[in-house]
C-alpha cells in the first residue's frame, strides 16, 4: 500500500535527512488525548481525522513525497518504505527546520528513490497510456477537487503508475545510499554523505481511552471509531475474517461530489479479491443508509473493479452501536437494498451488520446476523 504526503522545500530536505514523514494542522497539538485539556470540537474533529489517517499506515507500506512549491511545479518523488508505527511528536521536534506543525510522523528509509521528480501534470492531466478513466489518478485528482489532506493513500495502480513515469524520467538509475537532501535550483533529490539521526522519544497514537471517554458521555464519536478501528483492524477476526489485508483507506472519496467511504479494505487470495466497504454510524441506523451504500457500489463498479482480473467479491458492511430490533431492521434494509442494487454482473454479498459495545472498558464487535 502506498500514501502521499504533502511537503515544501523546507520540510522536504528535513525529511530527507532525517528519514520521516509527516502531518499536522497549524499550531495546534494532541494535548486532549492524555489529559483534560479542552479543546474546541471542530479542532478535535480535525485533528482526530489525522489520527485516522496516519493510523492507516502499516510498516512496509510505501511512501510518496508531494512537492507543492512557488517556484516550480508541484513534483512527485519517491519512494520510502514505513519502517514502525505511526508516532506523535507532541514537542514539534526539529520544528526550527521544518517550521511547520507536523505532529503525526512516520519513519521511513529508502525504497526506489531518483533524482528526478515527474510533475502533477504529467501524473494527473496527461493521457498518454490512459485507455479508459479507471485508469486516471482519481485518488489524487479527488484530494485536488476536495481539499488537501496532508496524507493521501492512493492506489496500488496509482503507485505504480506514478513509480513508473518517475522510473522513465530518469532512465531507471536510482539514486544509491542511506541519505539524500533536496536541491531546491535543480528541483531533484541528490545522495548525501550527512546521515542526520532522528532522535525523538515517539509517543503512541492509541485512541482508545478518548474513544471510550466519547460512548460514556453520549457524545459523536463516529471519527473516533474510525481511528480505533483503523489502528485495531488486524484484531478483529469478525471483520477480518482471518483473511490477510492488502490495502486499508478512510474516507474514501468515491465522486466529484462530497461523499466518501468511512473506511475500505481490501483482501486478496489466489483467485479472488474481497473489497470490504464500511459505514460507521454513532447514532441509530437508518434506511437511508442503502443509497449510501448504492452510490459506494456503483463507483466500484467504474473505477476500481475494472482494475482487476481476478474475480472480486463486495462486502458491505454497516458497523453500529447495538439497539433493540436492530436486526430486524438489518432484515428490511437488505429486502430494500436488493431491489434497489439490480446489478447482476456484480458479485455483492449481503449486508453484514457489526455491532460494538463498550464491555468492562473494552470495545466489543459482533457479528449481528450469526448471533444466535
């Protein structure tokens, strides 16, 4: 899997050198998680999508650096491989250099990086090799249309579309070493012989605790769910189904318009490919929730389905607080979303309905359906 930050010229050479990515919103920290420091809603909404997007990445993942600069082109470079887990950095360390709040990080190390850089354009306007719209950025071209997140998963397809135009650019030679800076004249990626040594006590992102603060003062903790379950995903066999994960992602846009998936993974086998998409709700579940999942179908169907040739299986799943006759209810939803979804050239299974409580502090998922 693989995941776009968004740098400058200043952050850029910092993380080259120091081997790190990063994000974070302006001047504000992630003092609310360990303490009572009161902070806004709105900010702790924000900064608690960070925590679920940085929370997404696993080590082994692939990271691609995103220039966006005034002097040149917004560039593509890459890539890095993730090498531990997501950390906050509560004191901004080496803030002199990036001057930027980058609170959520990840270290890397080097993957397939070159000199060289291919432009926003080339990747995202250019059609050349492009037969069908499936086979467009969409990913990248959506964070453009709906707002910039500072850390963008995108495709195995977009990764190696990008890779590939940034291996052509420079003939294939990759650049060689453990370091490398950033030439702001010459917009490129050199090696250096100054190996700088991240040094920074990591802090853990766990959302648990603030998660629970959230169910027992009957608060909106939809994006908190979101965060746990992207950090605890491998842990719940009930959604896993034991299968291996290839690709995780939150928020997944799905149109020019504003909707977006809550969370989508995929699984893969030798001959099949499973693509799990999930809605969260913190509140009752309504029947409206079939137009949702309608829509997240139907942009499968166009943009994602076509890119396989193995047969691929969609499960939608809704993931709910526990409520009387929710199950009955399911039963309707699904009567009405099998007479809405008439798409018989697609493989989807039934809704499965996943409900959680919070049990001597612990989050509890079930499977609703099996439940005797």
């Amino acid at each position: 899997m693989a995941h776009v930050f968004i740098v400058n010229e200043e952050t850029l050479k910092t993380h080259l050198q120091y081997m790190f990515a990063g994000t974070g919103a302006k001047k504000f920290n992630c003092d609310f998680l360990f303490n009572k420091t009161k902070i806004h809603y709105s900010i702790e909404k924000v900064l608690t999508g960070m925590i679920a997007d940085i929370s997404r990445i696993r080590i082994g993942d692939k990271i691609i650096f995103y220039l966006q600069a005034n002097s040149h082109e917004g560039t593509f470079f890459g890539s890095f491989e993730v090498t531990e887990k997501p950390f906050i950095s509560n004191k901004n360390y080496l803030y002199e250099k990036l001057n930027k709040n980058l609170t959520f990080r990840v270290k890397i190390k080097p993957y397939e990086v070159y000199k060289k850089g291919v432009t926003e354009r080339e990747c995202l306007d250019y059609l050349d090799g492009v037969s069908h719209p499936y086979e467009m950025c969409w990913s990248l071209i959506y964070r453009k249309l709906k707002a910039n997140r500072g850390c963008t998963m995108i495709t195995d397809f977009e990764y190696e579309k990008i890779m590939s135009k940034i291996r052509k650019i420079n003939n294939n030679i990759k650049l060689t070493g453990e370091s490398f800076t950033y030439n702001n004249l010459s917009n490129e990626i050199d090696s250096s012989t100054e190996h700088l040594q991240y040094s920074e006590e990591a802090m853990s992102i766990d959302i648990k605790n603030k998660l629970i603060e959230k169910i027992n003062q009957h608060k909106s903790f939809e994006v908190f769910l979101q965060a746990y379950l992207l950090q605890n995903l491998e842990n719940y066999q009930v959604l896993t189904e034991n299968k291996k994960i290839s690709w995780i992602g939150n928020e997944v846009s799905c149109g020019v318009g504003m909707q977006s998936i809550d969370l989508m993974f995929i699984q893969e086998d030798s001959n099949t490919v499973y693509i799990n998409i999930c809605e969260l709700k913190d509140e009752e579940v309504k029947e409206d929730i079939i137009y949702q999942l309608k829509k997240y179908i139907l942009w499968l169907k166009y943009y994602i389905l076509p890119l396989y040739t193995k047969k691929v299986v969609i499960n939608p799943i809704i993931i709910a607080k526990d409520s009387p006759n929710i199950k009955e209810k399911l039963n309707h939803i699904q009567l009405k979303f099998n007479k809405e979804l008439k798409e018989k050239t697609l493989n989807i299974s039934d809704i499965k309905l996943i409900t959680f409580e919070l049990i001597n502090n612990d989050i509890i998922l079930k499977n609703k359906i099996h439940e005797s």
